[in-house]
C-alpha cells in the first residue's frame, strides 16, 4: 500500500488554507501541522513584524507561516537544493518574494550570510547529528538572535537538549511522539 503523500498548508494569517509544494521523496521531513500549530500557539507574541531565520528550511513551511502570522521578513536556508528550490516554489506561490531572501548552503555559510539580529530562529537540521549545538554555539558568536528573540529547536526525542546552553535557556519545552520542540532564549534567567 502506497503512503499518501503529506498535505502542507498555511494554517493562519493572511496566507491561511494556502497549500505547499511538498517533496516527492522522503528527503524533507516537514514539520506536521499538527507540531506546527503547536509551535505557533507558543510562539504568538513573537511574531508581529519579527525578522526570522528558517534554517534546514525543506519546504519553507514554518518561515511562511510565520510571515503570514505577522513577520516582516524571513531568511530562508538549506544545503540541498532541491529544499531550496522547493522552499522558492513554495515562496513565489504565497507571493511572498519582496519579504524572504533564501540563501542555498550549509548552515554556516547561511548564518554569515544573515545581516541583521533576528527575532525567531526556527531550527530543524537532520536529527542525532549534533547540529543543533553547532548551531547555538554560531548565533551566539555572531550575536544573530536579538534580546528578546527567541529560538524554536526541533529534534528528536532520544537527543535531549540542556536547559542551559552556550548563553541560552530553555523557556519551553513541548513533545509530540519522538519529536520534541525545545524554545530558547538569551541569557541564564533562573
């Protein structure tokens, strides 16, 4: 029997019901929206007229959520380029070109690439490779999140996160099977 191929949507804001190009191969592992309305539910006071980082982007889904829920602008980035050229698609069908800059390479390169601080940070890299540290680790270097940005970190369940890590602290942490959603801030607020 053949799996259905996921269905990805906006769920809310001006770009509501707008469905997504997805992948035709397993690659990209989208965010649900079941997870994602969660994620958003979270992060609400974050988003009005937020500057945003989706990195490991794959579709571009929870960037364009974002903007549709009331971000000013996104950066987009991924490695693979078939990711970056769906997260393009998916961008151009939502109209949304004049607020995103996508950016193809691996994270490193798209962090240096990211000229301003950034509100929300969406990471979601492959799971149990250690990059959500060497992520943390460049932000902090590069000063990317503002003061009272946050940094929304999907991975799985079997790599926990610390609550206190490189200059951020966990605010939030949700589950959802073996996926887990860990949200972090800047500094070491007790």
């Amino acid at each position: 029997m053949k799996k259905e191929a996921a269905v990805l949507r906006i769920i809310a804001g001006e770009l509501k019901g707008r469905r997504l190009f997805t992948p035709k191969d397993s690659n990209i592992r989208p965010t649900t929206d079941k997870v994602k309305e969660s994620i958003f539910s979270m992060i609400a006071p974050y988003l009005e007229d937020a500057v945003v980082i989706d990195l490991f982007s794959g579709t571009g889904n929870l960037g364009l959520e974002a903007l549709s829920r009331g971000a000013e602008r996104c950066y987009f980035g991924d490695k693979s380029r078939s990711s970056m050229e769906l997260t393009r698609q998916n961008i151009a069908y939502c109209k949304q070109e004049d607020r995103t800059v996508a950016i193809l390479g691996d994270y490193e390169y798209v962090l240096r690439k990211i000229p301003e601080k950034a509100d929300l940070i969406f990471l979601d890299p492959p799971y149990g490779k250690g990059l959500l540290e060497h992520c943390l680790e460049l932000i902090a270097e590069r000063s990317l999140l503002s003061e009272d940005g946050i940094i929304v970190a999907e991975h799985g369940i079997k790599t926990p996160m610390e609550d206190k890590l490189l200059g951020f602290t966990k605010i939030k942490e949700k589950k959802y099977g073996t996926i887990v959603i860990s949200i972090y801030a800047l500094g070491n607020a007790d």
